[in-house]
C-alpha cells in the first residue's frame, strides 16, 4: 500500500467535531449570579480539605460564609453543586456571610 493510500485512510477515520452550541454550568452559573447581585461582586462556591475533611463555604468579594461540613470529598463536590444552583435562582442575598 502506497503512503498516499494509507494517509488517505488516517484522514478517512477522522471525525471533525463541530463547536459547542450552549454554555456549561459553571458559565451559566456565573452570568446568572452576576446579573443578580447587588454590588456586582462574583460569588463562588469552594470546597476544600482540613485534615481529611472536606468542607464548603461560599465566597462574595472578601466576604464568607462559614464553612460547611464536614463532608466526605464526594458529598462536600454534591453540597458544591445544589449550593451553585440555589444560588443561581435565588442569588446571594439571604445568606449570612461573616
């Protein structure tokens, strides 16, 4: 088989992907938590780990809530995401940062 025969196969297994048509979560997220607060800071939804424990904690500007947990990594990672979405709907304003 000629090398022209055999790139013409490689290129014949190729598939093009076509661009993404919608945002991800994270993007959606972020647009819609920006619209809705006041001051315009960006909040975000962390989790992190203190000595094997996982916790979560919302985070707008300098401000912080406490912290949540603890969790197993999996479980701190579900908190993460129910906390995005609520926030997402409801936005930031009813929560109790210190």
């Amino acid at each position: 088989m000629s090398t022209g025969q055999q790139e013409l196969k490689i290129a014949n297994g190729l598939h093009m992907v076509a661009p993404a048509q919608h945002h991800s979560t994270i993007v959606k997220f972020i647009n819609d938590v920006a619209k809705r607060e006041p001051d315009g800071l960006p909040t975000t939804v962390e989790i992190f780990s203190d000595g094997g424990n996982w916790y979560c904690q919302v985070r707008r500007g300098d401000e912080k809530t406490r912290p949540m947990g603890p969790y197993t990594k999996q479980q701190a990672e579900q908190i993460q995401d129910a906390r995005r979405k609520l926030i997402a709907k409801r936005g930031s304003v009813r929560l109790a940062f210190e």
